[in-house]
C-alpha cells in the first residue's frame, strides 16, 4: 500500500460495497483502494467473521472498515482483519445513522476525540498495516473549524496519518443518512485548509464529487479523493483512474469488464452465489451510453435472473454495445459462452 493508490479510491457504502462490488470496482480500475463497507466489532466478535471478512484476492488494494467505540474490542477486531489479509484498518466516525449512534459510534464519536485517539493508539499497537479514519467536518450545528482541527490534532497525537474527511457536517437528529449525505452544505475549502495546516498527513477528500474536472481540482489541495455514489452509479469513471493518475497506457473497455465478470460470476456460483447479488452491482456501467436502458433492464428482468446463468452478462453485452470493436468482442464472448456448462440460452441478437 502507498500513498498513490488513495489519490483516487472508493468509498465505504452501506449495503453497496461488498465483496462483489469491489470485485467489479477492481476490474475498472487495478489500482485504486476500495473499501468495504462499515462493519461492526460485535459482528466480528459474536458473529460470523469469516463472512463478513472473505474477499477475492483481486480486490487489493483493500481496506477494512470498522465501526465500534470500544479500543479492546476495535484492536481484536483490527488483528483479524489483518490476519484476514486486508491492506488497511479505517475507524468509521462518519456514519450519522441513529442506529450506529445507539452503539456509541460513527459520527457521534467526533465529540469525544480522546476515546477516539485511545482507539486509533489500541489499534495501531496491534497491527502493523496503516491505521485511518473517516470522519465529518463537525456534527450538528458546530461549523466553526475549531472543532474539526482539535479533532484532528488528537489522532494525529496517537499517531494517525491519514484521515478520509467527509466535507460536511453530520446532523445527528431529524435526518436520515440520505438527507446527511445531501443536505448540510459541502464545504470543502475547511478540508483544503485541513491539508495545509497538517501537511504532514494525507488528507482525502469525500462528498458529492462527481466527476474528473472535481477530482482534478481536489488534488490540487488535498493527496486523494474518494468516490462514493458517483462511482456506484457511473463505475466507468474508474476505468479513467490508473490511466490519469498512474500514467498506464489504456483503461479497459466495458467489454473486458463484463467478461471479467461473467468468468467471475461462473466461479462464485459454483459456491451458491446467487447471480443478482453480482449483477446488480453492474447496472451503471453504461451509464451516458445509448443503451444503457436495455442494458439495466436485461440485468434487472426476474425471469432472466431466476436461471441464475451468469451468461445473462453477456447476453446483455451483446445486446448494449454499439462500439464496432466492442460488438465483435462481445458477439466473440458470446459465442464461446453459448457451449459452456452455464453457457446463455436465447441470447437475443444485435439491434
């Protein structure tokens, strides 16, 4: 893990960035850090941790993230994730949802930043991979950058180097996660001016960035910025990363994509995958392209989804493209799947 893979990286989503997610996020971009979305001590602790913590070896690099308040517990959890092979250890204190606030964490944690720096010391002992947090500008009505650089200035006295900053503030009652993600107003000048008075820490920018003209304009300021529905719902904005950022000569095509995915999808259903917890990861890779409606539809019909047959990807490939060079490779991929064991049946032709 280096500094170069959070200049760009994806973001921990509730319910969204799971093991398949990442995977598909993998094959958009082979060098971004992706993390996983937001898991609890108590359900790696009194839970089935091998579930939550099983990932491809493809996703690296991988960050776990963990959301807990107690350092015993968040250390033993760290430990595991270590264990388990993940790259990196990310403290949620972003998270305003009243649920996580009943168990004492997420954003709430923000007015308490010696436990929080008492958590990042217990976890940074027990490990030997970076120790990060994510967390919000203040919470509340507390907007004055007072509060966000006292906060900052505790984990960066218990050694934390890098902070994943959400450039708004969490209200903690009367909105919803949605409304937080929407409603408290971006200010991303107070995390610009974060980066300057701590240069000595990587400072990644997150919230309602949307594009690569933003994303641009961030690292000019701050070492990173980190993709979260933007990514989700036009993922082909990572084939661009390892391209612009890393200087690689080409970014895959969707028709590589989907190839990868489908041989993907074959290995994992073979393990009881279901084929709509991978596909409806992919709805937005045609995202601005002609069709990206029959694409959506093909992958969201529950008639072809109950026969589980990863040829589905395919099928829908072959139907959307509308690239010369991409309808050959996806008639190509098409025909070789015809005569597999999972292989498509009635694949609808090119129109």
């Amino acid at each position: 893990m280096n500094g170069h893979a959070r200049r760009v990286c994806t973001a921990p989503m509730m319910d969204w960035s799971d093991r398949h997610c990442r995977y598909f996020f993998r094959q958009l971009s082979r060098r971004a850090l992706v993390y996983t979305e937001m898991i609890t001590t108590g359900a790696l602790i009194r839970g089935d941790a091998a579930r939550h913590l099983r990932f491809h070896s493809e996703e690296h690099p991988v960050a776990l993230q963990l959301g807990g308040s107690d350092p015993a517990e968040l250390a033993q959890c760290a430990r595991l994730g270590e264990s388990w092979g993940y790259d990196e250890i990310n403290l949620n204190c972003g998270c305003p949802s009243e649920r996580v606030q009943r168990g004492a964490f997420g954003a709430c944690l923000m007015a308490e930043p010696d436990l929080v720096a008492q958590c990042v010391k217990a976890m940074q002992d027990a490990v030997g991979i970076p120790v990060t947090v994510k967390h919000r500008l203040g919470i509340d009505r507390i907007d004055d950058h007072d509060f966000v650089r006292r906060f900052v200035d505790a984990l960066a006295a218990a050694g934390c180097e890098t902070l994943i900053v959400h450039a708004r503030n969490a209200v903690l009652k009367g909105l919803s996660p949605k409304d937080n993600r929407e409603i408290p107003p971006l200010r991303y000048a107070e995390v610009h001016r974060l980066k300057r008075e701590f240069p000595e820490l990587t400072v990644v920018i997150n919230g309602g960035i949307t594009g690569w003209s933003e994303i641009d304009q961030h690292l000019a300021h701050v070492d990173g910025a980190m993709l979260g529905r933007a990514a989700y719902h036009d993922p082909y904005l990572l084939a661009q990363a390892d391209r612009r950022i890393h200087g690689d000569a080409a970014s895959p095509t969707r028709a590589q994509v989907v190839k990868a995915m489908y041989a993907y999808a074959r290995a994992e259903l073979q393990h009881g995958t279901s084929l709509r917890a991978i596909a409806r990861h992919m709805l937005g890779l045609f995202h601005g392209q002609p069709r990206a409606r029959l694409w959506r539809q093909m992958l969201c019909d529950p008639s072809r989804l109950a026969r589980n047959d990863p040829g589905l990807l395919l099928e829908a490939l072959e139907a959307t493209v509308v690239n010369n060079a991409e309808r050959a490779d996806a008639s190509a991929a098409a025909f070789l799947c015809a005569d597999a064991p999972s292989g498509r049946r009635g694949t609808p032709g090119l129109t």
